[in-house]
C-alpha cells in the first residue's frame, strides 16, 4: 500500500501515476484508488472505510 500526502501543486498525482505505471509494467499492480481527503476528517476509520468500502 502506497500513502502520499502533500500540498496543493506538490505532484502527488504525478508521482503517483509514475510509480503505478512502473508498477504495471512488472505486472505488480492488483488494485488502484486515489483518495482525496480533508486534511481535518482524516483519521483510520475513514481510510479504511474509503479504501476497502466497508
């Protein structure tokens, strides 16, 4: 699991993207999700429930 955290403009996505596409190449990559949370509502409960959407 890959966690990236940064500010507005920083290339989250950018990076994020890169390493997915590394990621397929070597056929690693089973699922993909991109979360956007407020900085104030993040805590375990809501990764977890946004992540595995339980």
């Amino acid at each position: 699991m890959v966690a990236l955290s940064g500010i507005v403009g920083s290339g989250k996505t950018t990076t994020l993207k890169a390493i997915r596409q590394e990621l397929i190449k070597e056929n690693e990559v089973l699922v993909s999700k991109s979360l956007s949370v407020e900085k104030g509502r993040v805590n375990l409960g809501t990764l977890i429930l946004k992540v595995y959407k339980i």
